[in-house]
C-alpha cells in the first residue's frame, strides 16, 4: 500500500488541470459473438455498472468546476455529491467488477482487473476514505481569520466581510457565526487525492478507447 499511496500522491499534484477526465466512459459497444450474437452473455450489469460509472464522473465533474471556480461554490451541493462519492466507493465499487457479466467486448477493462483484484479492491477502499475525508472537511465552515491566515480559500460565489469588520467591536464574534463560504484547504487537498485515485485506477485498469 505505501507504494499506491506514493503513486497516488504524484498523480495529485496536477490532476486539478485536467478538466472533464472524469466524465469520459466508453458506452457499451457491439461484441463479436457469431452470426446475430449468439452466444452473447447477458450486458445488463455492465450497462448498469457504466451507468454509475458515468454518474460518479459526472459528480467528479461538478466538484471540480466548483473547486477551480468555473462554478459558484455551493457547501450543501459538495457535501451531497462527496458523500454520494464515498457511498459508491469501497465494496459497493468493486463488487459490480466481480460479477459474472462484468468483463467482455463492451467494456474497457484490461485482464489485470481480475488478475490483481486485491489491489483493485484496495484502491476502491482507498477512493471510499477520500471522499470521506473530502465531505468532512468540507463541513467546516472557516472564519475569515483563516482565510487571512491562509488555512482556507474564497471559492467563486463566496462573499467574505472586509477586514475591518472583523475588528469593530460590535461585530468581533459575528464573522465566527456565519458560513461565509469559505473551504478548508484540507478539502482541496482531500479532493485531489479522491481525483488522483480515480486516474490511477483508469491508468491501471481501464483499456483504451
């Protein structure tokens, strides 16, 4: 696991500058199986596994454009698609690759799926704890100190008070109340690594197109 973790690790640093790299699933293609298909095994778990697959990019797709600020941040909306992440991770991921029906002409998976099935199920117990993480850091709500201070950033659509606001007396504990729409830097960080685990395990396990 140190091993994936360092790779993983690597991958981070510019995953952030990939935009739409999580979307990009091939739909179920026609399989060579005999005159009118003979022969041909039943797709409907491939095509339901695609299907998540696809929405799980989708919800990468989302978080991103929040987090690089083509989109307004919204807190509620993260939240919902990293704990819908991290829902779909783990055993409820890596059992849709174990099922008969999974791996044939209409899907992108190499053979090292099934011959190293430990490590990819370790990766999607990997990608379930960070985006776990992500939604927890995602419940803070940092003060504008931390912002000045540089724990946490200004996402596109957040409105910080100005600084002498947080010095008037009258208003001192009013800025630590409120949800001004700032994110822990650990977010960002959690998000990046979700990110990285998800190119990681493509690089590995996903064929080409």
């Amino acid at each position: 696991m140190r091993g994936k973790t360092l790779w993983v690790a690597a991958v981070a640093a510019g995953v952030l500058a990939t935009s739409g790299a999580f979307a990009q699933w091939a739909p179920p293609g026609p399989g060579m199986w005999g005159p009118g298909g003979q022969g041909r095994p039943d797709t409907s778990r491939t095509q339901t596994r695609q299907g998540e697959m696809t929405r799980h990019g989708w919800k990468m797709d989302e978080l991103e454009r929040m987090f690089d600020g083509q989109s307004n941040f919204n807190r509620g909306r993260a939240l919902t698609l990293a704990r819908e992440i991290e829902a779909g991770a783990g055993e409820a991921l890596w059992k849709q690759f174990e099922q008969p029906g999974s791996h044939g002409p209409s899907t992108r998976i190499t053979p090292r799926i099934l011959a190293d099935f430990d490590t990819f199920k370790e990766y999607a117990e990997v990608l379930k704890s960070n985006a776990g993480s992500l939604a927890s850091a995602l419940e803070a709500k940092p003060t504008p100190q931390e912002v000045f201070q540089g724990r946490a950033m200004m996402p596109r659509g957040s409105t910080m008070p100005p600084p002498w606001a947080m010095h008037a007396p009258q208003r001192r504990a009013a800025p630590q109340q409120q949800d001004i729409g700032a994110v822990d830097l650990k977010a960002l960080q959690a998000f990046a690594a979700t990110a990285a685990t998800c190119e990681v395990c493509h690089m590995v396990y996903r064929g080409r197109r």
